[in-house]
C-alpha cells in the first residue's frame, strides 16, 4: 500500500497503481498515476472560513454543523457539513445563489442540489476531491432532526425527529427487488439482474441494522455490524454475470433477506417465505 504525502496547499498525492501494465516507459512496469486528495488542514481552513461568512451575513440567523463532525467523529476523508439558518425576511434565492457564488472560488468542479421540503442541500464537488454540503433552511424550520447537530450560533427551533425506515418496508423493497432479480435473469438482462440482488441485499443489511440500532439509511451501519453477521452476507456477493452464478447470488440473497425478515417481523417472514424462495428458484439448476 501506498502512503500518502503531504504537499501543502495543493492537497495530498496518492499514487495509485494501476493492475494493467503500461505502454509508456520500461515494458512490464505498471503505471502509476498521481492522484490530489484534500488534507485535513485544507478542510478545517475551509470549513472556518464558512462559518466566519455565515456570521458576517445578516441574512444567515444561525448555523450548525451537520455530519460526523457534530458528534466528534470526523477522520480525514470527512467532508463539510453546514447547515445554515435563512431569516424569515431574507430572500432566499438569493441567499442560496451568493453563497454559491462564493463556492465558486474555492476551485468548484460542480454542485448537485438535493431538496428536502423547502429546505435544499447544495452538495459541491471540488477539484481535490473535497465534497462541501450547504443546507439553507428556513428560519422556522432549522433545527435538529438527528443526533448529528451541533448549533454554532443562533437559535434552532424544536423539529421532528427522522425515523429510521420501517422494518416492512425494507422487507417489502427486498421482495419487489427479488421480482425484477427474477425477470432480469429470465430475460438475459445480466447487468439489471446484478443491480437487482445488490438491492436486495441492501435492504437486507438495513434490517440488520435496524436490529443492532445503527444507521439503516442506506444501510450506512453494515461496517460497524458483528464480523458473524457481516459474514453470513458473503455468498450474497454476485461473483460475474455467468447465468448459474447470478443464479446462485440471487438464492443466496433471498436467504439472507428471509433471515433478517424472520427477525425483523416473523409473521410478514412466514408469507413471504415460500414465494420468495419460489421466486429464486425458478430457472436455477
């Protein structure tokens, strides 16, 4: 494994070496190609000078920092997370476009906007790989809805709480990901047929999730679960694209997602069960 080093203001190299041996240089060498990462120190510099704008602008009311760095627990591929607090009489289009514009110098690839009620998340990709999330809320609606919010300035008012997802619509998600697992295989649609037990399988981490109380958005805990339950994941991994080996991934995950069902909601496990298995069975062999 490469290390990687330091080089100041332009973020750290990371060689990454490529398996496929190269036509440039001494034959039989693989290449190496240079990749710039942001540091740290780049961040921390970044994310300060956010925060100093935010309580210069009269328009912002309050910010707080969202992400792994409200609970401490950043490390140094983090990304920045600032929720800003728009005033009732601010104008908020505005707002979200000066604050764009000031991105704008700190060497912006693109930005992808993800609404969330009338709040909107501006995520923005930078050159060295940095990813920095703006959220502008309004004024009325800024406030914790997890534990990841750490209030900087200003006030938040009390909001909802987010709920994990539903045991049973995770389960149901698995089955309707099983159903077209099943008609891309038949069909010969290798590649959906991949994509298809990979969803599966996500749903089915996410009720392990649930179970253990982490994060089951996304299935965000399936790192921090026991090493037995992560493990008895491993036959769901589709290993190529060969008809029996999807087959085979396809039966393995059915396995995995009945085993978390039964868990989860032993009654919904028990209907589901034979038709689930039926479903994987079908063309195997």
């Amino acid at each position: 494994m490469f290390a990687p080093r330091s080089t100041g203001a332009g973020g750290r190299v990371l060689p990454l070496r490529l398996s496929s041996t190269s036509s440039i240089g001494e034959a039989g060498l693989p290449l190496v190609v240079s990749i710039i990462v942001f540091t740290p120190e780049q961040r921390e510099q970044l994310r300060d000078s956010l925060i100093s704008a935010a309580r210069q602008d009269t328009r912002i009311v309050a910010a707080a920092l969202t992400g792994s760095a409200a609970l401490g627990r950043q490390d140094e591929w983090s990304d920045i997370d600032l929720a800003l607090s728009v005033a009732r009489d601010a104008d908020y289009q505005q707002v979200v476009a000066d604050w764009t514009d000031r991105m704008t110098g700190h060497d912006v690839v693109t930005h992808l906007d993800m609404p969330l009620g009338d709040a909107l998340f501006r995520v923005f990709l930078l050159r060295n790989t940095l990813q920095v999330d703006l959220s502008f809320w309004p004024e009325a609606e800024f406030g914790a809805t997890g534990p990841k919010f750490r209030l900087l300035f200003g006030a938040a008012e009390e909001q909802e709480q987010v709920r994990p997802p539903a045991a049973e619509w995770l389960i149901g998600m698995g089955w309707l990901y099983a159903l077209h697992a099943r008609s891309s295989i038949a069909r010969g649609r290798v590649w959906q047929a991949g994509y298809m037990i990979n969803g599966m399988r996500e749903q089915a981490f996410a009720l392990a999730c649930l179970r253990y109380e982490l994060p089951a958005v996304q299935a965000r805990g399936t790192d921090d679960l026991p090493a037995e339950v992560t493990a008895s994941f491993s036959g769901t991994l589709v290993r190529s694209l060969d008809s029996a080996e999807l087959h085979r991934a396809f039966a393995a995950t059915a396995e995995a997602l009945l085993a978390e069902a039964v868990l989860a909601d032993p009654d919904l496990a028990d209907r589901i069960g034979a038709t689930l298995r039926e479903l994987a069975a079908v063309g195997a062999g």
